[in-house]
C-alpha cells in the first residue's frame, strides 16, 4: 500500500536522480574545453512500480539508469588517420620552409658567388698580369666555395634541427605509448566493477589521436575493451597493457644523423625502423631529413663536385707566372659525397695569386689569359648530370621549390581534412554551453518540483497526526 | 549541425589565424617587392631566376671585358695613328730631298727629323694601357720595341669573350704592322735606311726608300683596318651583352618581383577580410544563454 512514506521515499530517490542530472551538466560545463573530452548524459528512467494497488500500479519516481557519452563512432575512426596524414605533412612542409639556403635572391649566395667568379676571370683574362685582378679572381673563387660551404651546412643544420625535434617526439610518443598501455589496463578494471568509464576512455582517445598525430600509428580495438596502436608495418607501439619503447641512435652510414629503433612491447629488440614505417609528425620529419633535404644536399654536393673537377681540369692546362703548370685550382676530394661543405680554393694558389694558370704555355706568361677563356668555358659546359652550372642550380632550387611548394600545398589540405573531421566530432562529442545551462535548470526545476512533493506530503502527513 | 562553444571558438581562431596570415603574406609582399622569396612560392619562377641571375651577372662581366678590351684597341689604333703620320711625314720628307736641288747639309737636318720620327714609331708601338704595353703580344711586361727599334714582344695574339663561347682577337700583331714578319715591311728599318741614305746625302736610296716607306703606310693601314673591325665586331659585342644583361633583368624582375598594384590591392583585400573575419568572430562570441539567465 503507497503510504505517505512511501511517497517521500520515492521523493529522496528521485531527489537524487535529478541531482546526478545537475551534475553531470555541471562536469560538462566544466569540461566544455578539454581536448578529447566528450559530453555526457545522465539518463533517467521511471523506477517501476512494486505492486498493485487497487487495480492500478503506482510508480516510484525516478531514478538514474546510467551516465552516457555522446559519440560517433564512424566520425572518430577517421580521426586518427587524418591527424597523422595532416601531422606528417605539416611537419614535412616546416622543415622545408625553414631551410633558406636555396632562396633564389639570397640564401646561401651560390648564384651571386658563382657569377661573381666567372665575372672576375673574365676580367683576368683581359689582363692576366694584373696582381689585383689575380687577387679578385681567387678572392671569389673562394668566395664561391664559401657559398656552397654555407648552402651545405645550411641543409646539414636543418637536418640537425629535424633530430632535435625527433628526440622530443619520440620521448612524447613513448610517454603516450605507456598512458595508453596503462589506461587500458584501468578500463578494464573499472569495466570490471560494472559501469562505463566514461572519462578514462576520455583519456585514452585523447592520447591515442596524439600518439596518432606523432608517428601515424592507427588504434586498433579488441573484443577485451583494449585499443592496441600500430604502426604501418604492424610494429605494435602498444599491445593491450604493454608498450614499446622508440629510441634513438647515431647512425654512421647517414651522416651520424639519429635513426630510430624500436623495443618491442614483448621486451626483444631493439629493431632498426624505417623511415617508412612512420606516418605523423615523425614521419614527416624523417621523410624531410632523407629524402627531400637528402636529395637536395645530394644534388648540391654533385654540382660541387662536377664543377669544381671541370674548374681543375682546365686548371691544371694552364701555365702560372713563373711558368708552372698541372694545378688545381680548388680542392674537391675523391668523391662527390659532401663535396659541397668541403669545397675550398687549393691552398698553395690561394697564398700565391701568381700561381692561377692563366697562360697556354711557358712561353707566352704573362700576358696570355688562353687557358682563363678556356676556364670561362666550364661556365656552360655540360656536367655529369647534363645540365651545366646555371642549368644544374636552376634544376636543384626548382626541384626543392616544387618539393616544398607541393607539401605546403598538402599541409593545407590534410589540414583542413583534419578541421573538418574533427568539427564533426566536436558537433557530436562537443559540450554546448546553451545546452548544458538548459540541462542545469531543467534539472534545477525538477528537483524543486520534487522538493515541492516532499513540502506537499509533509503538510499531509502533519494533518494526518494532528487528528485528534 | 549541431554547434558547440568549442567548435565556435576554434572556427574563430583558424579563421582569424587564416585571415591574419594571408594578411602577413599581403603585407610581406608589398613591402618587399617581391613575391618569390622561397623556392615554395614558385618552383619553376626560382629556378628560372637563378639562372637569369647567373645570365645577369655573366653578360655584365662580358659586357666589362668588351669595353676593356674596346678601350685598348682604340690605344692600339690610336698608336698606328699616329704611326701612320710619322710615316706619312717621312715620306714626304723623302720625296721632297730625293730633289737633286737639296743640299747635303739640308738632307743631314732632315735625317734628324727622321730619327725623330723613328724615335715617335718607337715610343707609339710602346704604348701602355694600365700596367700593359699593348703591342707586345703575350709579353705584356716591359716594352715590345727596344729603342734600336728590335721587337722584343711576341706573335700572340688577344682575344675576348664577346658572347658565351664566342671570341675575338683583341690585339694587333706588332711583329707584322711594324717589322713586317711574314713577308711585309720592316717600318723601323726603313726609317733607319732613309736616315742613313739622308745622313749620307745618298739620293737613290732616298728614292730606294720610298717604296718601303709606301708598303709600311699601307701595312699600318691595314693594321689600322684590323683594329677598327675588331672595334665594331666589339661595339656590336658591347651593344648585344648589354641587351642581354638587361633582358635577363628584366626576366628577373617579372619573375621575382611583384606587380605594385596587384599587391597593393591583395594586401587591402586581405586587411578587409581580416578586419570582417576578427568582426564577425567578436560577434559570435556575444550571443550565450550565460548572458541571458
């Protein structure tokens, strides 16, 4: 029988329901702007009634059923991906922007400083007795060494700069690879004990779209509740509770530049990783560093080489002042491989002017500039690539350009990819504070509503005892 | 769509982001002069310009080489000048007292004069420009022609880039104009036989020297033509890099630099939608149930 206790009974029960509701609005409220955050929904359900009263059953007020998240499981399984892909080539494009060496007008100074040499042999070779015009003339030839010394340490720099960056990201990525190994280990305790963890799963999907963004790795879930994160290969960085461990180490054959290793989640390891098993931000890096800065550095360390072996072969046909012959005229090294950083004027010319082989014979020092308009020639001689000087300059800056043009193009559009996905999920998943407040009254007049019934049945309950 | 807060206020920060960065770019661009600083901002155009810069440059220092070598050549011919004159004065010298009705004492006076004469040949063909002596072929380091009029120089000749790959003799054989090597006519030579004939007051070889006297005026002419053909071939040199080195300017600047105009009016329009984008995003942050409750 619903006696008037009964009535307050269900009135304190449904008190509660309503203040769950008030504060699930106010932990949404205070959550509205935290990354990964999702918002959630008290819901509250009729409590069934527990017997029949005359013919008809009285219900129990209100009680909470459970507290959701409002997620899109489509939308969020696009998300990680888009992060990487817009991680990788965002960081790909800033490495290159960063790197002014090749900047036409500018940089390194290599189009300036390579004119500025073959201007001052022309003007030799009108007066090759001139000691000034000699000293001009070495003094660009060095000139011209020192900016494709500068363009190479430039690029070397940057690539430095890239391993800089890579040891930070990999020590954030080994961090989110053991918060996630570790969240998966509370959800599925707290899942245990009954019940969604609504902000521990919060947690982990903020740390695995960060993990994401960092090396591309894509969340995979599993019947358990666990969400194992692996790379393109497979390479797990986390499987269920355990995780790898990226490391870096000075690789010789790349110039002593870091390459990454990986431990396994089993312990085994280390294995050397490829750079094409990394998508994100670390990808991008890596792809930065050996492939476009690598084929840039490649390719100017060729026109180094090229051009210097024909400046010396020329050079060596020619006679000096005091009637010598067969001397370089820059120092190039054996092979093409950093010729660009090491690229000097010899140092026996470059202490004696008198030196620079000018003449076509013994005979005809000091007035004969044949073998200088010979030198002149290397100008627009066809190098090992095809292309002569201007040509093979020209053909590095456009190929970098059309590098760095292409990624800058890509990190705008795997950007706004990435906007878009993610201004999907935050319509979904976002908290809206206009509704949240709506939320917090609404739940504010029901329980006032409620306290109202419990005031209504104390007045009942005061008459019932005040019959006399 | 559902709109959150969040999500307002992240449209706001990337699109006032956005509005502002293209503003910054505007504003680069207008201030500079430039719309190709990076290789990213047009491959294909910072290609080009570092190869019409090396152009630039290479037709400049052509352009310097020719007119150098341009000046030299009107020392040159300006020397044949004015050994052309002497030889000319000599030879009237020479017509004049081949006259039986001179005396002996008037032909030694004029052997004087032709030692002068000599004496100018001399000093012309050892004509310096800069630390050079201009006839002496290869051996440009002391003077080609001793005082006794024996050429010291050497048969080489100078030449120039007039275009790339391109060259130019530059200089005039001394050996040939003047001492006539390869079959012509020793100037100097002559001079010392018709002051000798003078001295002696020998009047057939007066005479005999008039001949000589008429093959060195025409060798020096020719001479003289040599140089002057070189100096057109120079002047068309000069004229043809000078067009190069500013075409390739020019190439630069419409490759590198930015149109005044466009970038005054992209950088208005960026300002304009930067000052709507901050407007509307101050906006939109007004409106909340906060406010109202």
């Amino acid at each position: 029988m619903a006696d008037l206790f009964s009535i307050l009974s269900q009135a304190s029960g449904s008190l509660s329901a309503h203040r769950n509701s008030a504060a699930t609005a106010s932990h949404n409220l205070s959550n509205a702007n935290t990354p990964g955050f999702a918002r959630q929904r008290a819901e509250l359900q009729a409590m069934l009634p527990a017997e029949m009263i005359n013919g008809g059953f009285i219900g129990r007020g209100a009680g909470l059923l459970t507290v959701s998240q409002a997620r899109d499981r489509f939308i969020e399984a696009q998300i990680p991906g888009s992060m990487g892909q817009a991680a990788f080539s965002s960081a790909h494009s800033a490495a290159l922007q960063g790197v002014s060496a090749l900047d036409p007008d500018g940089g390194a100074g290599l189009t300036k400083a390579i004119g500025d040499f073959y201007g001052s042999l022309r003007a030799l070779s009108q007066n090759p007795s001139d000691p000034g015009l000699r000293q001009v003339a070495l003094s660009t030839a060095r000139s011209m060494s020192q900016a494709f010394n500068r363009a190479s340490q430039s690029i070397e720099a940057a690539k430095s700069g890239i391993d800089a960056k890579l040891t930070g990201t990999v020590a954030e990525a080994n961090t989110l690879a053991a918060n996630i190994a570790d969240l998966n280990n509370q959800i599925q305790v707290a899942r245990a004990s009954g019940g969604e963890p609504n902000d521990l799963l919060d947690a982990r999907l903020a740390a695995t779209d960060r993990l994401a963004a960092l090396t591309g790795a894509k969340p995979v879930p599993d019947a358990k509740g666990n969400v194992s994160m692996l790379l393109a290969n497979g390479t797990a960085l986390v499987n269920e509770n355990r995780a790898a461990k990226l490391s870096l180490l000075p690789n010789a054959a790349n110039g002593g530049h870091l390459a990454v290793q990986l431990t396994r989640t089993d312990g085994t390891g280390p294995m050397a990783m490829q750079q094409s098993e990394f998508g994100g931000e670390a990808g991008g890096l890596l792809a930065a560093r050996d492939t476009t800065l690598d084929k840039a550095a490649k390719s100017l360390d060729t026109l180094a080489f090229d051009l210097g072996n024909a400046i010396n072969l020329v050079h060596r046909t020619g006679f000096a002042l005091d009637g010598t012959t067969g001397r370089d005229l820059l120092v190039t090294g054996a092979t093409s491989a950093g010729a660009a950083g090491r690229l000097a004027v010899d140092p026996t010319v470059d202490a004696n002017p008198s030196l620079l082989g000018a003449a076509s014979s013994a005979g005809t020092v000091p007035g004969d500039g044949t073998a200088l308009l010979a030198l002149i020639g290397t100008e627009t001689q066809a190098l090992s690539t095809g292309l002569d000087a201007s040509g093979a300059l020209s053909n590095l800056i456009s190929d970098f350009g059309a590098s760095a043009s292409r990624l800058a193009a890509a990190a705008q559009h795997d950007g706004a990819l990435l906007d878009n996905v993610t201004a999907m999920r935050e319509s979904v998943s976002g908290v809206s504070i206009d509704e949240e407040m709506i939320n917090l009254t609404k739940a504010q007049r029901s329980f006032e509503a409620v306290m109202k019934v419990m005031k209504t049945t104390d007045e009942m309950l005061q008459t019932l005892l005040s019959l006399k | 769509m559902r709109v959150t807060d969040r999500s307002i206020f992240e449209a706001a920060n990337r699109n006032v982001g956005a509005a502002r960065e293209r503003a910054e770019l505007a504003t680069q661009e207008a201030s500079s002069g430039l719309r190709v600083i990076h290789p990213g901002d047009d491959a294909a155009a910072a290609g080009q310009i570092a190869g019409r810069r090396l152009d630039e440059t290479r037709y400049g220092a052509i352009k310097g080489a020719v007119d150098a070598a341009n000046d030299e050549l009107a020392s040159t011919d300006g020397a044949l000048d004015a050994v052309g004159a002497a030889l000319s004065r000599a030879r009237e010298l020479a017509v004049q007292l081949a006259n039986p009705t001179y005396s002996a004492a008037q032909r030694a006076s004029a052997a004087e004069e032709i030692d002068g004469l000599f004496k100018t040949v001399v000093a012309q063909m050892n004509t310096r420009v800069g630390q050079r002596y201009v006839f002496g072929g290869f051996k440009d380091g002391a003077p080609p022609f001793s005082a006794a009029g024996v050429y010291l120089g050497d048969p080489g000749v100078r030449q120039v880039e007039i275009a790339p790959g391109v060259r130019q003799a530059v200089s005039v054989r001394a050996d040939v104009a003047i001492s006539g090597v390869g079959g012509g006519t020793d100037v100097l030579g002559t001079l010392s036989a018709l002051s000798a004939a003078m001295t002696a007051n020998n009047i057939a070889g007066i005479q005999n020297s008039l001949n000589g006297l008429d093959a060195g005026i025409i060798q020096i002419s020719s001479a003289r033509s040599q140089a002057g053909s070189s100096m057109v071939v120079l002047d068309a040199a000069s004229a043809a890099s000078r067009a190069g080195r500013d075409a390739a300017t020019t190439s630069v600047a419409g490759l590198a630099e930015a149109d005044t105009i466009e970038s005054a009016s992209k950088l208005a329009l960026a300002q304009r939608a930067l000052d709507a984008s901050l407007t509307a995003s101050a906006r939109s942050f007004q409106l909340s149930l906060l406010d109202k409750l």
